[in-house]
C-alpha cells in the first residue's frame, strides 16, 4: 500500500533538502526513510534504489540551476552574462552544498541528455557566442568555465581560502574579470 502524501517527487525534494543538511554522500533510500519515520520497503513503491533516489536529486538540483541560470542571464551579454552566470553557480553551491554536489553526479548518457545539463551547455555557449568564439574554441572553453566555476566553488566551500587575505569574494571578482579578459583576446591555435 503506497503511503499517503508520499511521491517521487517529494522523496526527491525531502532528499535535496537532507543532502542540503547532511551531505548528498549520506543520502540513502534508509536515511529518507528514517525521515519520515517510515519502513524502507514502504519506499522502494516511489524509488528503485539509493542511487534512483540521487539520481532525481541530482535532476532536480539541475533543474534549479538551469532555472536560476537563465533567470540571471535574461537581457544580459558579454562580461555581465558571464559574471551573472557564474553567481547562480557560485550562490546555489553556498545555499545548497547538498543539492550542488548532487549536480557533479555522473548520469548515464540517455539519463544526461533528457536533463536540464544540456540547458546549463546552452546557456554557457549563448555566453561565449558574446566573445565571437567559434569551434572547436567554444568547446574548449565550455570546458574552461565550468572547471573554474566549479574548481572555485569546492575550494570556498571546503574552506580553503579563508585562511587569508584578500577576502574570496575579491578574488572571485578578480578571476572573472580575468575570464572576461581571456576569452575577449582567446589565443589562437
């Protein structure tokens, strides 16, 4: 018998609020279980598995930034898209470290591109169309942005730069403007 006011859905948003809490490694199918004081078999009606359950934690918490992403970039180009994007990613890691680790989980290829991943790659190319950047260009710094939002965003989470001055704030400020500054003069081959 399916529990009443139980759904995917809210398993998966009662599962992004726990990894907010306690950390997405530590949510399981037994964990939500315990959250709402419930058998785990009564679970497995909504959810295959614990990675079933991180899998929609992790399409919600795409979905969330996607939405947020293009909310932030709406009527903006160049240097101001560029640091309005990287903000989303930056703010919703700070807001929601469970749910922002939840979207680094790898999905497999048919899962990914039926997800709002493919939005997020969208939007960072519209960004870069701003800097006249053409293939295999794009791609590669595609790949850049992501790996300096994301690098960056560990490391302040983590706590390694709150150790010393300048505040993490100047410098992630300095290193957009640096990524503006790279990718309007973006090296030829």
């Amino acid at each position: 018998m399916v529990r009443a006011g139980l759904t995917t859905e809210r398993l998966a948003r009662a599962g992004a609020e726990l990894a907010d809490e306690v950390g997405f490694d530590q949510v399981t199918v037994s964990a939500l279980a315990r959250h709402f004081d419930v058998k785990v078999a009564s679970l497995y009606s909504h959810v295959r598995s614990s990675h079933d359950l991180k899998t929609r934690i992790a399409l919600l918490a795409l979905d969330e930034l996607a939405d947020r992403g293009a909310a932030a970039l709406a009527g903006r180009a160049g240097k101001d898209a560029l640091t309005a994007f990287a903000d989303v990613y930056r703010d919703y890691a700070r807001e929601h470290p469970g749910r922002y680790a939840a979207a680094q989980l790898r999905l497999d290829p048919e899962t990914a591109a039926a997800s709002a991943g493919v939005r997020h790659s969208r939007m960072t190319r519209a960004i870069l169309r701003g800097y006249d950047l053409e293939e295999p260009d794009q791609t590669h710094a595609v790949r850049l942005l992501g790996s300096v939002f994301h690098g960056y965003v560990s490391l302040e989470l983590s706590g390694g730069f709150s150790h010393s001055a300048p505040d993490s704030q100047e410098s992630w400020s300095r290193v957009l403007d640096a990524l503006d500054s790279l990718l309007r003069n973006w090296p030829a081959p």
